[in-house]
C-alpha cells in the first residue's frame, strides 16, 4: 500500500508562488507514474501534471506550462509541483496521485488509471 501526503498549499495573490509536496510512505515510488491533479469546485477533477518516479516523460496541461514545474526527489520518496506566476483560475484542491498502470503505459491522463490519493491541499490565488 502506499500512502501520500500533500503539503505547501495556502492563500497567495495573484502572480505568486507556491511549492506542493507530495510524500509517499509505506511504498516507494518505483514503476509508479505520479500525477498531480486539481478540483476547483463544481468543476471536474483534471491533471495538471505528470512524473515518472524513473525516467523523464513529464507531462504538463496547456493551462500551466511555462508556469509549473514539476520534480522528484527519489531519496525522500517525494515528488514536487513549483508553481510560480499563479493566477486566480489556478485556484483548487491539489491532490497528488500514483499510478502503476500509467508508469508502464506512458499515457497519464485519466484518473481512473490511478490506484492511490492523498487528501488534497488548498490552493487559493487572489485577485
């Protein structure tokens, strides 16, 4: 089983920065994908980014690239999202997710391919 752990979310204004965390425990890491996801509310759940914990194949939805940045620490079982020039539609939960089937496919992009979650950090960017 493995269990993860977002952190770094909170309150900044607009054109700000914040670095999520997600730390894995109880597992690591190897032949898992690891995505970042966000749910702004009455809106659907949707990646924003994606990380093999081997390998280099990163994705970024169109809405962030440029601005997100995503990295892993393999030491600390941890995988990073930098978030910088935030906007106020960046607004939401952030939840990190983990994915075997997504590591060996290549293919990131549905949520249902994910096996583990963690609870979620707020993010909220003000005007």
């Amino acid at each position: 089983q493995v269990q993860l752990v977002e952190s770094g979310g909170g309150l900044v204004q607009a054109g700000g920065s914040l670095k999520l965390a997600c730390a894995a425990s109880g597992r690591t890491f190897s032949s898992y994908a690891v995505g970042w996801f966000r749910q702004a509310p009455g809106k659907e759940r949707d990646l924003v980014s994606a990380i093999p914990w081997s390998g280099y194949r990163i994705y970024y939805a169109d809405s962030v690239k440029g601005r997100f940045t995503i990295s892993r620490d393999n030491a600390k079982n941890t995988v990073y999202l930098q978030m910088t020039s935030l906007k106020p539609e960046d607004t939401a939960v952030y939840y990190c997710a983990a994915s075997s089937r997504a590591y060996y496919s290549g293919n990131y992009y549905s949520s249902n391919d994910y096996d583990y979650w963690g609870q979620g950090t707020q993010v909220t960017v003000s005007s």
